[in-house]
C-alpha cells in the first residue's frame, strides 16, 4: 500500500474533495433538516481537535485539495477557530481550498477571523428573505442575524454563495425576488432539491419541489445561458443576462450527478460515508484511536474507495414514505 496514493474509487472517480463535519448541532432547527427535538451525538464521541487535524492531514496526503467544514452548524463548536487556523496553515501545502458551510447565525462574530485564516469563499444557508417564513421555516427568528452575517463576512473580503433549498409552498414563489437579491449584493446563488434524509416531522413529499420546473418558471422571466463554471460541487450553472449574476442547481433527485462525484464526507464523530444517500460507512475514529493510526487511516481510506458507491438510490417515490436514509444531513455534513 501507498501511503502517498491518491484517492481513486471502484468507479474511476478521483476523490479530491472533503467535506469534515464537525458537530451535528446547530443553533437552528429547520423544518425539513430536523425535528425541534432533535436527538444529538454525545459530546464524547466527537472527534477532538488533534484527532481532526490528523484526520484532515491523512486526508490531504492521500491527494484532497479541498476541505469544507460543515455540520450541524460549524460555528456553534467552539473550537472551530482553531481548526480552521490550524488548516488555512496548509493552504498552498497540499491544500488549494479551506471553505465552510454555515447558517450565517454566527457569521458576524467570527468573519474576521476565518477571512484572516484563509477563508476565502463560503456557502451561507438561506431560503427566504420573509422574516415570518424564516421563522416558521427555521423555527427561530434570527434572519437579522443571518443578514448581519452576510454582510460582515462580504466586508471581510470573503465570496458568498447563498445556497437555497426550494421548498413548494414555501419559497417557490419568492425563488426570483431571493435569485435577484443575491445578485444585486454580488453573491452567487445555488438552488438545491430537497432530499429525504432522516426523519422529521413533515412529510417532505409534500415539500418537494423539482429543479427543472422552477428553471422553466424562471427561464419565462430571464434568458438564462448554460455556464461552462465549475466550483468542484456538483451544481450546474447558468448565467442569467438580466440579473447579470450566476445560478447554481443541484439536482439530486431529478437529474442523478453521481458520475462526477468527486467528495467524501466525515462526521463529527469520525465515521466516513462514502455516499450521502448510502449506508456504507467505514469508522475513521477507530482507526485514529488505534496503535498505529496512520497506517489503520490509510487502510480506512483504501476501504472507503473500494465500497462508495457508482450512485445514490434516493427518490421522493410516495407520500409518508420513510427517508431513503435515517440520518439526517446535519449528521452526514451538508
Ligand atoms: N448548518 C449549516 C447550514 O445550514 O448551512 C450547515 C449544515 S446544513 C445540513 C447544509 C445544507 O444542507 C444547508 O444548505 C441545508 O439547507 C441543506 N439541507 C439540510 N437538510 C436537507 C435536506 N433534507 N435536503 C436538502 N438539503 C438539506
Ligand atoms: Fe441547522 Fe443547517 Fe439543518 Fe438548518 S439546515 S437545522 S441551519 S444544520
């Protein structure tokens, strides 16, 4: 075995992408991501800080470029400041990229600070600009905050992209007005499908709202042209000359990416899921709590190519149906 080998799958697909959650809790309680009452991981199970640089660097020695933390809420954890020094210290060794997903909640906090450790481009959480429906759908009155966020992480010099899942009946009517904010503000904008992970306590099928369809409503009021731009992500982009910004859609369900699945994912408690629709998991905790961990990583990581699998298999097939898997995206890393 290779310890420098490059990370390459049963499928000939080079994985150079990861995204490293670090908590499953989050200062928001989303409808469609968990219930209010969500049940979260023990503290003591997380992975502690030493073990996620060791586990970020065994990652980068097998060729990833690009590391995005995530969640739950990344900012909620409080040592995630020093992870993200830790690795904005290996940009430009080994590193091209050290990004986040976040809510935005704690955005205006620490903005400075992650633009200082080498943030240069983030996703930040939105899918409403109605302060009553992000209420409702977010279960907490905090829009304030995220606007707040977004502009203190913009004067830090830091890129934004809004990521917005479309949701019927609950933001399909506002898509246009939220596409044009983004872009009146210099941001990006990506829509995402909604996908059936974990429960909670609506049925999603009722939520579900197919890509294609909002790009036709959307393709009715703007002349939208197809972009070659790519982030490394799954999302396929258009330009739109009248907004004069970019739109991003990521289509898990209506039209299958999977063939240029590049990413990983590790949760906060160290357990790798090569899919984010698929139970394969292999335990990186372990293998970094064992007597020789960078061997037993390695080992870890060769396992993980050889069951990720060519595609995910979830679908909205009926109503009440149960999720196609029991955890939620807050657990798997978003
Ligand atoms: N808390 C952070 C945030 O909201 O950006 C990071 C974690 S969150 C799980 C990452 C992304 O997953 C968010 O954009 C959220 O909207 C999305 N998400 C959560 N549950 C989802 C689901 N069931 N289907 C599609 N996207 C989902
Ligand atoms: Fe929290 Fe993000 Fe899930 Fe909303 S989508 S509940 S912000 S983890």
């Amino acid at each position: 075995m290779d310890a420098h080998a490059p990370l390459i799958d049963a499928h000939c697909r080079r994985i150079d992408y990861l995204r490293l959650s670090v908590t499953d809790r989050c200062d928001l309680r989303c409808t469609y991501c968990m219930p209010e009452r969500m049940t979260f991981l023990p503290r003591k199970d997380l992975l502690d800080l030493d073990e996620l640089h060791r586990l970020a660097n065994g990652f980068i020695a097998r060729g990833v470029r690009r590391i995005r933390l995530t969640g739950g809420e990344p900012l909620v954890r409080r040592d995630v400041l020093d992870l993200v020094r830790g690795l904005g210290r290996r940009l430009g060794d080994g590193l091209d990229e050290l990004t986040l997903t976040t809510n935005g909640l704690q955005l205006a906090t620490h903005a400075d600070a992650l633009a200082a450790a080498g943030v240069r481009r983030i996703n930040v959480s939105l899918d409403t600009l109605d302060r009553e429906t992000f209420a409702r759908l977010a279960r907490r009155d905090r829009l304030d905050d995220v606007l707040e966020g977004i502009s203190a992480a913009q004067a830090a010099g830091i890129a934004i992209k809004i990521n917005t899942v479309a949701l019927r009946g609950i933001n399909e009517h506002e898509l246009p007005a939220l596409i044009a904010w983004a872009h009146e503000q210099g941001h990006a904008i990506t829509l995402i499908e909604l996908m059936p992970l974990g429960d909670v306590e609506e049925d999603r099928f009722d939520r579900y709202l197919p890509l294609a369809q909002v790009r036709a409503a959307l393709e009715r009021r703007w002349q939208l042209t197809p972009s070659n731009h790519r982030t490394g992500g799954p999302a396929r982009y258009f330009d739109s000359t009248e907004t004069g910004g970019r739109i991003g859609f990521i289509t898990p369900l209506s039209d299958n990416f999977c063939e240029g699945c590049n990413r990983l994912r590790v949760t906060a408690t160290g357990q790798l899921y090569p899919c984010l629709g698929g139970a394969e998991r292999v335990d990186l905790r372990a293998a970094l709590r064992s007597d020789d961990p960078e061997t037993a990583l390695d080992t870890a990581l060769d396992t993980a190519m050889r069951i990720k699998p060519a595609r995910h298999a979830f679908a909205f097939d009926a109503p009440g149906a149960t999720p196609a898997q029991p955890r939620h995206m807050s657990v798997t890393g978003g």
